[in-house]
C-alpha cells in the first residue's frame, strides 16, 4: 500500500460526500414535480402514453405498474434479440441469440443486473446495443429509483395510504436525472479517447504482422449510462479494463465517481424528504463505513500480494518502477490501489463494470466484492435499489432496539408493527434463499460442475459469486465460470428475476402500509436514528445478518482458499 493509493482513495470519497448534498437537493425537486425546465416534453409522454400525472396509487397499484412495464419490456427485448439477425444496424452480420440466451439477456437488462454471458463485441448489434441494452440502463435504473423514492413518501407522509404514480416518476427520473447526465458525461468520455461511431469492425496488421479486428461501435453513449445508472454491462467483453470504454485515468476515477453519484444523493434527498436531515446523514454515514472497511481490506490483501510468487523469487515490493503486489488479471495503467476500489465501489453498487478481472484477485481480495454483494448491496447500492435496501435494515434495526427496551418500535414517528416486520423479514429472507439454494444445486449438479474452470475452494467461489452477483443485481463475475449454457442461462435468469421483483414487492408493500400510519411525536423512549449508536446499531445489524446468513459458505470458498495459500497451494 502507498500514500499514493491512500490519496486516491480519500480523494474519491471526498467527492462522494460533496455531491450528496448539491444533487441530493436537485433529485428532491424532480420528484416533488418542482422542476419543469423539460415540462413540454414530459406532458407530451403523458398525453401519448395515456398517463394521468395527478393519479396517487396505491402500492398495489404502484407495484402493478412496476411487473407489467418490466415484464413487457422484457419481453419486447427477447423478440428483438431473437430477431437480431434480420434487423438494421448489423454491420458484422450478427446472428439472432439463442432462446436461452436471449431469456438470460432480457431479464439481466430488466432488472438492472447486466449479466453478459457473452460477448458484447461478437454478440450483439449496434441495434441491439443501443434499442434494447441502453434502453434498459435507462429505464430499470428509473424504476429503481421511482420505487425508492416510493418508500420514501411512505415514511413521510400522514394516514395517507397512496405513493405516489409509477408512470410519473418513471419519466421524471429518466428525462431529469439520467438523460441530462448521461449526455454529459458521455461527451466527456468521447473527449477523452471513447470510441463513439457506427462504422464496421477495422482489421489491422500489427508489427508482427498479424491481422487483428478491432470492434467499433457507439460505446461512450452506453458507457456512461452503464455507470450512471450503476447497470454495468460491457460493451467490450473486457468492460472498463477496455481502453475503448476507459481510455484515462480521468475516465477510470469518472466512472467510479458517476456509479456512486445517484446513491450518495439520495441519501441526502431522504433527509429532506422525511424533514430530518441528520437522520439522512447518519444513513450515509452507515454506507460510508461498510465501504471504507471493505476498500480497504481488498487494497491490502492485493498489495500484499500472493506469498507463493514471494517464495518463488516474485518481487512484491511496490518501487517506482515495480507496481509490486497482486498484479494479475489487473491494467498497470490503474495498479492495484484503483483496481481494489473499482472493484469495492462496483460490489458495494449494483453496477458489473469492472476494471479488473475478480477471478485473479487474492482469496480476501475476491472475498471484498462477494461480501459486499451478499450484504444486500446496501453501501450505497445501485441508483434506488441501494436505499431502499438499505431502509428496510433500518425497519429491522428499529425493530430489534424496540425488542431491547421493550417498547413498540417506532421509525420517525411510526409505530413498526406486525405487518411491518413480516414485509421486512420476508425481504431480507428472499435475498439469501435464492443465492444459497441456486448454489447448492449446482455444486450438486453435474451440469452445474461441468461449468468450472477452477477446482476446489476456488471453483465454489465462482459458483457463489455467480448466484450473488444475479441475485444481487450486480452483473459482475468471477469469470472463471462457463456462463453461457443451458443450465446457467436458465437458472441465473431466474435468479436474477427473484432477486428484483420478489425483493421489491414486499417492500412496496411495507411503504403502503406506512404511509396509512399516523405520525406520532416523540417520546423519551422513542429510539433515535440521528445518533452515533444508530449508525453503529445499523452496520452492527447489516454485518451480523450476512455474517450468519454466509459465513458458512464463505468458510468454505474465499477463506480456506485464503489458509490453503498461506499452506502453499493454488486452485
């Protein structure tokens, strides 16, 4: 580890912390309906699309409007990608996906997951790209945040039962928030070296004198909605270690900065919104924590390196001319102090993109990511999906200080009972149940085995990760996993639904149920969420439900992997 590193780091999570407040506040106005700049263009989407702007749902309805939009654009996307071979836009004549695969590639984009079992650059068309990948960037990181913002007016508002139009707030997060940014940002990346065009594949000589092909494409468009709206997905098979999709340093901390950038603020935009800014603060605080201590234990199990390449005559020792620890499957151009915190900053969102391959992380390196995937990727999270995630293990933490004085529990002034806590206890199981069961299938299946490219410890960690990262939402991947069969396709896409739709559901239906509560004023037992003690409470609460949930499994893939290295053995 160096102080260079140490700076990189701090300085990273000191643009974190600046930008909550500034966007925060802006994010505040979108959904309150304030801000009208583009409001021509959005009553027009309302008047073609049939929308009633003034309709409150209630969370039935609300949650209706999420399944049957998703599930129809999924299933537009699938049609489109099985069609792909006769549609325009196909300079490289690519042929229609699979069924299984089209399956997989549909739910992944529906539910902001972007698992690519495949190749972008050999897969999927410039039409495929663009109508229906970035199309899903958009509008699954706008139901996200809809649905977060949702539970946010449930907490806030008195008896009224209702959160809120799906419609509205679908369009309001998409033609305010993520369009504007997206453009922005992605003439950036075109100013820093992202390529941006239509033109066919170039084939090239080399010095050696071999042919190579070099994939063209509109990538910086995709690019900066792939980190913006912490979806993830490459439109190179390499992602962000690409130097068409992140030629820079620049570009590198840009894309780390953009993929925290919604999830910071919207932890400033519930403290306005529930009129307790501290409150918010203190759940920012909460995530800072978990993310600081996972960067840095994935920063000093890389620099440390592997002691097996010590002992055959490896130098480890970080100089100015040796970059010393872990430097497999990682770009020199970003060394390992910005590999660990890429890797972190993408686990701990629900966004794929990575500047480094996972696989080639050490045990604990690798155990980084895993983990802050399986703690529900609340440390900010993905745009939406991270707060609210994070707010139903605050219902559980008030839950548990009720259950500590005795006292009914109450969340800024609303009593958490029965109903409550069945919402969040079912929540919470659904997200374990479907990574440890799909797990255990296939370690037990042949066709789950045969697609391992690694033995051992190693080989259950690509598994697990696999099922954490669907389950998750996250899109990234060991790598040393063969994705791309019938038996994966299916059981990740499956995963990958469960983990977006039977997570969000119930927790619609806890924002329903407490938008119909009174507010009542405090008291001197009501537990406050303001304090020191609730952020340690709340990370206390986050750390032990994963740790009891996956320590079983993580005992037996990173970890012993982790104490069979120090033994001399590699898997």
């Amino acid at each position: 580890m160096t102080t260079n590193g140490w700076l990189q780091i701090a300085f990273f999570s000191a643009c974190v912390m600046l930008v909550a407040k500034p966007l925060g506040i802006y994010l505040v106005r979108v959904y309150d309906g304030s801000l009208r700049w583009l409001a021509p263009v959005e009553r027009a989407i309302y008047r073609i699309a049939g929308i009633d702007p003034n309709e409150d749902q209630h969370w039935t309805r609300y949650a209706a409007g999420v399944l049957l939009f998703s599930a129809a654009s999924m299933l537009l996307t699938y049609i489109a990608l099985r069609l792909q071979a006769l549609l325009p836009l196909n300079p490289q004549g690519m042929a229609a996906l699979p069924p299984r695969q089209a399956f997989e590639t549909a739910a992944s984009f529906t539910t902001n997951t972007n698992w690519q079992s495949y190749s972008g650059e050999s897969t999927m068309s410039y039409l495929s790209q663009m109508m229906q990948l970035a199309f899903h960037n958009f509008v699954s990181s706008a139901v996200g945040m809809g649905v977060a913002v949702a539970l946010v007016r449930g907490i806030s508002r008195r008896s009224a039962g209702k959160l809120g139009n799906f419609w509205v707030d679908t369009v309001r997060g998409t033609l305010y928030v993520l369009l504007p940014f997206s453009l922005v940002f992605a003439l950036l990346l075109v100013q820093q070296g992202a390529i941006q065009n239509f033109r066919p594949y170039v084939e090239l000589t080399t010095l050696e004198g071999a042919k190579q092909v070099l994939a063209m494409g509109p990538v910086a468009s995709q690019e900066a909605i792939k980190q913006i709206g912490t979806n993830g997905g490459g439109f190179f098979n390499a992602n962000s270690a690409h130097p068409f999709e992140n030629p820079t340093p620049w570009t590198n901390f840009w894309q780390m900065l953009t993929i925290f950038l919604i999830p910071s603020a919207m932890t400033y935009m519930l403290g306005r919104m529930v009129k307790n800014q501290r409150h918010g603060w203190a759940v920012w605080s909460a995530m800072f924590v978990l993310f600081f201590g996972g960067v840095t234990t994935a920063y000093w199990a890389e620099a440390r390196g592997n002691p097996i390449h010590a002992e055959r005559g490896l130098d480890l020792a970080t100089t100015a001319t040796n970059p010393g620890g872990n430097m497999e499957g990682k770009e020199v151009r970003f060394g390992i102090a910005n590999s660990a915190l890429f890797a972190t900053v993408t686990t701990d969102a629900s966004c794929g993109a990575v500047n480094a391959m996972h696989d080639s992380f050490t045990p604990l390196g690798g155990l980084v990511p895993l983990v802050n995937m399986q703690l529900g990727e609340v440390v900010f999270g993905g745009v939406g999906a991270g707060l609210y995630g994070i707010l139903m293990m605050v219902v559980l933490t008030v839950f548990i200080a009720g259950l500590m004085v005795g006292r009914t529990p109450e969340y800024l002034g609303k009593k958490i009972q029965a109903r409550e806590v069945q919402m969040a206890m079912l929540y919470v199981l659904v997200f374990p149940a479907a990574i440890l069961v799909t797990t255990a299938i296939s370690v037990a299946s042949p066709m789950g085995l045969a697609g391992l490219n690694n033995q051992g410890p190693h080989g259950l960690s690509e598994i697990l990760y696999a099922f954490s990262s669907t389950a998750a939402n996250n899109g990234s991947a060991f790598a040393g996993l063969t994705g791309g069969t019938t038996y994966y396709n299916t059981m990740l896409g499956v995963t990958m639904l469960i983990g977006r739709f039977a997570m969000m559901v119930p927790m619609l239906a806890l924002a329903g149920f407490l938008a119909e509560k009174k507010i009542a004023p405090e008291s001197a037992g009501t537990f406050p969420v303001t304090s020191p003690l609730f952020v340690v409470l709340l990370v206390g609460v986050i750390v032990i439900v994963s740790a009891l949930t996956f320590f079983p499994a993580l005992a037996l893939g990173p970890i012993v992997e982790h104490l069979l290295m120090g033994a001399g053995r590699l898997f």
